[in-house]
C-alpha cells in the first residue's frame, strides 16, 4: 500500500477510535471494546474499498455494510460522522432519548443499510442481500461484520449453508477474532473454534488477516475480489479496546462506558497517536 495513502488511514482509524470513546463517554454507556477492535477494518472499507455516497445514502448501486455484530455501533456511526453522513456533534447525543443515535443500528440513520442487534441475523439478511443483487444483475458488494462470539450462535450457520448453496460472490463476512465475549474468552464460553475450518467445511472461501495492519487488510481485501462462485469469509485476528492501553485485551470493556478520568486517559492517547502519525 502506498505510505501516504497508509498513513491517512491510520489517521483517519485514530479518529473514529475518538468517536468511539466520545459517544460512549456521552452515553455512559455502550460498548467500546468491539467498536475499538473494529475501526480499522471500518475505516478500511469507507475509505479505499466501498462505493457509498454520504450525498446519496440510498444509491441502488451501493455497497452494503450489515454490521450484524450490532452492539458495536459506536464504530460503524464514528466512521460514517468521519465519512459525513452525519455530523460528529450527533456522536455525543448516543442513546439519549430522542437522538439520531440509538445504542444499535436503524435503517433511519443515513448510511446504515440494516437494524441489527439480535446476534446471528444480521449475516441472514446480508445473505438476502447478496441474493437480490444477484437475482437483479447488480454489481454491488455486502460486507458483513460479525463477532466471533456471536457465531456460537446457529442462525450463523444456517446462513452459511445458504450463501455457499447459491454461490453468494457478493458476500463477504468478516469475523472479529478479538476472543472476547461478554460473558469472558470465546474459548471458555463456547468454543466456535477452529473458525476457519467451519467456514471452509461449509463451502467458502476463507482469508486472514491482522486486524490493525493496513497492507494486510488491502491483502485480505483484494484476494477477496477475485473470488467467483462462492462467499469470502475473513477471519480477522484483533485486539479488542485497540488504541486504548487500559481498555485492550480486557472483558470487562466490552459493554462498559469511560467515566471522566478514563474519558481523559483515552483521548490524551488517541491524540498523542494521531499526533505522531501527523508529525
């Protein structure tokens, strides 16, 4: 990947990682450690390989992100302010009564393709998707993000089964393997490993990819486009709370909001990042 272009994204990573925290600061609430893990995948795909419009939302033609793994919304809404679907300043309203914002995400927020929140469906109806883009001759793609926690969850398979059946190449899932849960590590809770030989024993095409490495996501990305004839699964290996030192690799931030002081140690480390990245 070129330097420059690397070097933006990271950037631009470092800042959704900011909303991230803001809203949940705002909220006091919410669930940073997976939209954390998230961001640069995130970032990725609104950045340099999704074809959306912030002045057009509803294009036909667009790329559809489901963020099935819908307690992370703090990072699909943090990229789409940074994208300008919406203003930052609505990042701080999240899930205040009456907001733009609401703690998962809903059709009625420009850029958000499907509400999402009860684990497991969300792949299903990204599922659907792909079909109808097939079915009606269209180029676009659908990206769906999932937590490797909520694969434990049967429905995943079922649209597994489904999107190998119809040869879904318009499909590509993306499994945060960041092995937390909310109730602990996904190896003591219920083990849905090894996730690549499942993927692959229902008929896809499977990729890895290091989570917080651009070049390897451009990597993962691109093999991804040259697959015809079935659906793409990336594993991505992550850190959950990434950019944030007191919050990576702990549990405990999976559903849980900075108070003031952890709000201040958060921020003051994202923008001696974003410095270092700007220096």
């Amino acid at each position: 990947m070129d330097e420059k272009i690397k070097k933006d994204l990271q950037k631009t990573a470092c800042k959704v990682r900011m909303g991230v925290i803001e809203g949940t600061y705002n909220a006091k609430s919410g669930h940073p450690g997976g939209s954390l893990s998230i961001s640069d995948t995130l970032t990725y795909l609104y950045y340099a390989k999704m074809n959306v419009d912030p002045k057009n939302p509803d294009m036909d033609d667009r790329d559809r992100l489901v963020l099935s793994k819908g307690h992370t919304a703090p990072g699909l809404y943090s990229v789409l302010a940074q994208k300008g679907f919406f203003p930052e300043e609505e990042l701080k309203s999240l899930r205040h009564i009456g907001a733009l914002l609401q703690g998962h995400p809903c059709i009625h927020i420009p850029g958000v393709d499907m509400s999402s929140g009860s684990l497991g469906q969300g792949i299903s109806v990204a599922c659907g998707m792909a079909l109808a883009g097939k079915l009606d001759s269209k180029p676009y793609k659908v990206y769906a993000i999932l937590g490797d926690g909520e694969i434990e969850e049967g429905q995943v398979w079922e649209a597994a089964m489904f999107a190998a059946h119809y040869q879904l190449d318009n499909l590509v899932a993306i499994v945060d393997n960041n092995g937390l849960q909310i109730d602990g590590p996904i190896t003591e809770v219920c083990s849905p490993e090894p996730i690549t030989d499942k993927f692959a024993a229902f008929g896809w095409h499977v990729i890895t990819m290091d989570a917080h490495d651009f070049d390897d996501i451009e990597r993962a990305f691109d093999e991804a486009e040259k697959i015809s004839g079935k659906p793409v699964a990336i594993i991505q290996k992550s850190v959950k709370g990434k950019g944030v030192s007191f919050m990576e690799n702990q549990v405990s931030w999976h559903g849980s909001a900075p108070n003031k002081e952890q709000y201040d140690t958060a921020m003051a480390e994202l923008n001696a990042q974003l410095k270092e990245l700007e220096g």
